[in-house]
C-alpha cells in the first residue's frame, strides 16, 4: 500500500483556480473576442493573459508534505511512517455515515466517510453522504462503481451545513478490501409522541408501530406510526427520486424512529430523518406495552370495567387483564391464535365468537383488511371435555408445516373445557414448545391445572362453583380484548343465551337479561337464538360455522337475515327436542333411595340418538329441570350410558366435586374419571365396569 498522500496525489497542496477579477477573465486590458490577445502588451499584468489566477494551498491531511500523518479511516496519528491506515483500521475499519440530527464535528474531513452512489453519467459519480449532502468525483480506470453501491470517501476540504444546497462537494474514493459503517448523529433523548408533540422543533427517538404505510405520486411517503401508549401520527420521509426511502419497513414492523415535530398543513407531522428496524427484545417489549394499552384515552387494560359487576370478576380481574393482553399482543406481532371451543356445547360456541368478534374488531383498529381474519383466528370446536396430547400434536405439527418456528407458535385459548387434571399432559407438551395458553372455563379447576396453564380464568379457582358461565366470562373477556371498541352493546345478549342455555336462576343472569332487552333481544329472542345455534352446532360437529354462525348470534345486531335464519331454524330444533324429550319422559325408571330422595335413571343408550340433535346431556338436563320443579323432594337425575354416567342433583349444598372424590375413592378399580361443574358431573369408566359404577354411585347418595 502506498504512503503517498490520497488527497494531494503526494504534491503536499491542491490547487484552486478563480476567474481573474482585473480582466474579468478576458485576459486582456481591452475588450476582445476570446481569451488573451495577438499582441501581448495588451494582455493583463495580474493573471497575464490566462484570464484565471491559480493558487496552491497546502494539504491539510499530509500539512504539506505529501505523505500520509494521519489514519485514512479514523484520522488519528499513524504509529509507523510510510502506512495509512492505523493498526486499528487495519483490523476493523469503521466507516462514518452521517444521519439526522446532523453532527458537524463528522464535517471536518479528517475521518472517511460512507456515501452512496445514486448516479454514473460520463461527468463522474453522484453520491449521497447522507444528511442531505451530495459528493461527486472522477472514477479512474480501475474503478466499476454500480448504483447503490457504499463506498468510503475522505473530504478533499472541510465543509458545512450550507453546502447542502451547493454543488456537489468534491471528495475522493477510499479503496477498502472490507469495513463496516457505523451512523453517528447528534446525541437524542428518547421519547413519545406526547412529548414529542409538546414543542415544534423537537428531536426525538421513537420506538413505533407502522400501522400504514402511504407513497404519494411524485412525493413523500406517509407513514402512520402508533407508540406504546396507543398515540398515533403520521410521519413523513423525502428521498429525491420519490421513492418509498424505508422499502424493508412495512405495516405492523415495530421500528426506532429519529425525527422532528412540525405542522404541515395544520396538521402535526413527524419529520422522519432516520427509520430502521427494532431488535427482536425491543419489539416484543414494546407490543407487550402496546397490548395493555387503550389507544383512545390512553388507559391501561387494569382501568377497563366489567359489563356486569360481580365479586368473582373483581377477585379475577387480573386473569382478565393477562388473558387479554396476551390475545391483543399476538394479534400486534401478527401470531395465530387457535380458539379451541367445547362443542356442540352452546357455551363454548358463544364464549368462542365472542372473542373471535373482539379480536375482529381490534385487528380492525390496526389497519388489518378482511383477508387477514382467517389468517391469524382459527376456530375449533372441540368435542371432548380434555384437551388431549394428539390434539396438540396436530396443531403443532400444521404450525410448523405452514413455516411456523419456536419464535411464533400459536397461541392457545380453550373455552368451556380444558380445567381438569386430564388436560394437563397436552398443556405441559405446549410449554416445552414455549406455546401460552388461556383457559376460560366454569367447570371444577383440577389441582395442577394453574400450575400448567399461561392463564386460566375460572371461578372455581376462588373456591366458588358459582352461576357464572363459560359464556359469561368469554363475553367479559372480549370486552377487555375490543376495550376501544366499546363492543359491550353487540355481544352482551351471547351471556344471556349462555344463562337460558345453563337452565339456572341467578342475579347475575338477570343483570345480563336486562341489558340485553335494552339492546333489543327479548326472552322469546334469546330462546330461539339458543335452540338455532345448538341445532347447525351439532350438525356441524368439527367445523366452525363462520358467517352463518355470527349472523345466528346477531353479532352484527339485529337484522333481517339474523332474523330469517333464526325463524327458519328455531322451530325445526325445538319440534326435533321436543319429540327427543318425550321418548326420555316415557322411559324413565324412577326409583326411591333409602333415605327418601327419588332417583330418576334413564338408558341413554337405548332411548336417546346419541348422533343427532339433541345431544343426551341437554335432554338430561331439561327432564331434571322440569321434574325438580314438580317434586318437592330432592331429586337425583342419572343418564346411563355404557362408558359414562350423568349426575344431577337438586338436593340442596350437594357438592359435586366433594361427591367426584368420594366415588374415586370409593371404586379404584373402574378407572373413573370424574368431570364437573357447578350444575352436574360426567362420570366416565371403562365400559365393562357400568354396573360397579351404578351400584357404588347408589350407595353414596344413600348416606347423604
């Protein structure tokens, strides 16, 4: 590598020409055509003839010497006369690229800079150096510049911020075999919008969302950013061929931001000077803020309000809160999210598209266009009460077969099952995936379930087997999910379908009831409503309804379609589950226990159409509503099927889940497996051991 000074060619001075200001650049005393004359008394004394004067300054990198004395890269002191480039920039050279707010001190010369050719014409190379500067030299022979090719160049002088409207400033090419460019500014605090809004003029570094992304024909680009408390503005970037100047930064990329607060038009704007990229920890940091954060009025997910109060939703508010913060932060960082829900069960439906109608509606508050919905939603009906290994086993395996990896696995929300001890293998196989999961049930919560599960929202975890219902809570979960959409008004009629459905009188149930009459739904609505959703949900089985499903619901309010379909199918529903119920009603056994309560047992096997609609659990239930209300006397109501039994009682502080270990204590060699809730319990066995199981189950409601 040669030691001859790169910006002086060795001379040790450059040398610059002015037109001569006694001639005025003629050359000559008199007024003549051309330069300079024929006769030479004429000529002017001061640039004697030339028309220019030429003038040598010294080279400020070699101070005249024409050797190098300072780093090419760095500018700092050579240790050994005769290199170029410092021990440290042999190693690692470090190239400056200037970026906004500009500082000057990188405006010296001393140190190499990054520049960017934009531009090859038969006059030279055009470069941008960044910060509104543009350069331009020669290339010689042995140089192939190409466009958007970075090059290091050194200043030939100091220059200025005025010199961004001049010509372009001449610099010289740096030949590097690698290096690695590095952008300096001046130093900036970190801020919000709401700070940074305070004052014109401000400087800033944002960490945003791009919530959309604007080219206007033959202009800037608009961005339209979003920080983590939910306060959005729009920012503008400029480039000179009116080109999108970010084309790597798209909607949803969490990005940092350097810019200046003004109005354009009125209207408050971002002067956008610098645009990249977060990092991995910052973007799941700041969607985890933005998730919790109501972009309206600024509240936080903890300010959000119940559309029913109730204690039991005061003691789980902050299930409420986790659970919701983590459905709207997979929604920002674009992760599926798999709803599996209980079905044909009526509740796990309601609980299910109502969430899937708050995250709709959330997704919509971000920009996202209808296309996007079946991307990041799936719904699942499930039909076991236990969520099994294989049943993981399958989504993972269609996650990671779509393109899926460790770092955006989906996250998973069961509703109306998924409480008991048996879900525990399959959720313990989602966290060694590191998959969340969300359980929203009312069913007795097994020991290790809140252990195992992300976040389960269940009364039973306050030691209250209460009213409130799987549908109810999905419903005030949605709330928190859509809290800026105020969606209380579309969906809070699902909590009233899910209180006719459940067959129980509460307070709570009532409080819904109003609010959903005042919303338009009455009684006779709600009911027809029930009886259509349970009707197609069963003949659906594995299949979610989608539309069909949401226009019974009347999710987008009362209409003429909701209304047809609702009409059309409800009458169908109630005459099939009619007829369905008398068969039940006519072959019942009933039977006197030892201590005067009477127990009504009927062969579901025989007397119910365990694949058609209506399932045997509803018609259980709604013979032992309709006998409970006609015997004054505590009744026991028992559906016989050949691997399971179910149990309802109306004997007063009857504890189902105090019963359920009293029978698997009882009877170890069955392999019972008891499931329950506040209103009944499913007694499974193996199908050989049926007439063990009766006879153990007789004898414990006898010593009650």
């Amino acid at each position: 590598m040669s030691a001859k000074c790169e910006q002086c060619f060795g001379k040790g001075f450059h040398t610059t020409q002015q037109t001569c200001p006694d001639c005025k650049g003629t050359g000559s005393k008199n007024l003549i055509l051309g330069v300079g004359s024929s006769n030479q008394k004429n000529d002017c004394k001061t640039c004697k003839g030339k028309g220019k004067l030429f003038n040598r300054e010294q080279c400020d990198t070699c101070e005249g010497t024409g050797k190098m004395q300072n780093c090419l890269v760095c500018g700092n002191s050579l240790e050994q006369e005769g290199e170029m480039l410092c021990n440290a920039c042999l190693d690692n050279p470090i190239i400056i690229e200037l970026s906004q707010p500009l500082d000057q001190k990188y405006l010296d010369g001393k140190r190499a800079l990054a520049a960017k050719v934009i531009k090859i014409d038969n006059r030279g190379v055009l470069l941008d150096l960044g910060a509104g500067f543009k350069g331009t030299f020669a290339p010689n022979k042995q140089m192939n510049p190409y466009i958007s090719q970075i090059l290091p160049i050194r200043l030939l002088r100091p220059i200025s911020p005025k010199d961004r409207s001049g010509s372009p400033i001449k610099v010289n090419p740096i030949e590097l075999p690698k290096f690695k460019t590095v952008k300096k500014h001046l130093p900036v605090d970190t801020m919000t919008i709401e700070e940074i809004s305070q004052q014109v003029g401000n400087v800033g570094e944002l960490t945003c969302q791009i919530v959309d992304v604007f080219q206007i024909p033959n202009g800037p680009t608009i961005y339209t950013i979003i920080d983590e408390n939910g306060k959005s503005i729009q920012g503008t970037a400029y480039t000179d061929n009116n080109r999108d100047p970010y084309p790597k930064i798209n909607r949803k990329t969490v990005a940092k931001l350097i810019g200046r607060f003004r109005y354009y038009n009125e209207q408050p704007r971002i002067q956008i000077y610098q645009l990249e990229k977060a990092n991995a920890e910052e973007a799941l940091n700041f969607m985890d803020s933005l998730a919790n954060m109501n972009q309206k009025n600024a509240s936080t997910l903890s300010d959000n309000s119940f559309i029913v109060s109730h204690n039991i939703y005061e003691e789980l508010k902050s299930k409420f809160v986790d659970a919701a913060k983590k459905i709207r932060s997979a929604v920002l960082r674009g992760q599926n999210i798999i709803l599996r829900y209980h079905s044909p069960s009526v509740d796990g439906t309601l609980g299910a598209y109502a969430i899937d109608f708050a995250i709709r509606k959330f997704m919509k508050t971000h920009g996202a266009k209808k296309e996007e919905y079946r991307r990041i939603i799936r719904k699942l009906p499930h039909r076991s009460s236990v969520l099994e290994i294989s049943d993981v086993s399958r989504d993972l395996s269609f996650a990671l077969d779509e393109g899926g990896n460790n770092t955006n696995l989906p996250l998973y929300v069961l509703i109306d099952f998924g409480s008991s001890n048996e879900s525990v293998p399959a959720l313990e196989l989602c966290n060694a995936y590191g998959i969340e999961s969300i359980v929203i049930d009312h069913n007795l919560a097994g020991s290790k379930i809140e252990e195992t599960a992300t976040t389960i929202i269940n009364p039973s975890l306050k030691n209250s087997i209460s009213e409130i219902t799987s549908g109810m809570i999905s419903t005030e979960l949605a709330n928190f999910v859509a809290m800026e959409n105020e969606i209380n008004k579309n969906i809070s009629h699902l909590s009233s379908v899910s209180y006719y459905s459940n067959k129980f009188k509460s307070e709570i149930g009532d409080a819904y009831d109003k609010i959903s009459a005042e919303n338009g739904f009455n009684p006779s609505l709600i009911s027809d409503i029930k009886f259509s959703i349970e009707y197609v949900n069963f003949g659906l089985r594995f299949f979610d309804g989608g539309e069909v499903t949401r226009n019974i619901l009347h999710l987008s309010g009362p209409s003429l379609r909701s209304e047809q379909l609702v009409n059309t199918i409800s009458p169908v529903a109630k005459n099939k589950f009619e007829e369905s119920l008398n068969q039940i009603k006519d072959n019942v056994s009933e039977k006197e226990l030892k201590n005067g309560d009477a127990i009504f047992e009927i062969d579901l096997d025989k007397y119910s159409q365990r694949m058609n609609y209506p399932s045997s659990y509803d018609l259980l239930f709604e013979f032992h509503t309709i006998t409970a209300s006609e015997n004054p006397k505590p009744i026991f109501t028992l559906g016989i099927a050949d691997s399971y039994i179910s149990l309802i009682s109306s004997r007063e502080g009857f504890s189902y889940s105090e019963f359920a270990k009293s029978l698997e204590k009882a009877d170890k060699k069955s392999g019972i497996n008891c499931t329950n809730s506040h209103n009944s319990i499913s007694v499974l066995f193996y199908p050989g051991h049926q007439e063990a199981v009766l006879k153990s189950i007789k004898k414990l409601l006898e010593k009650l």
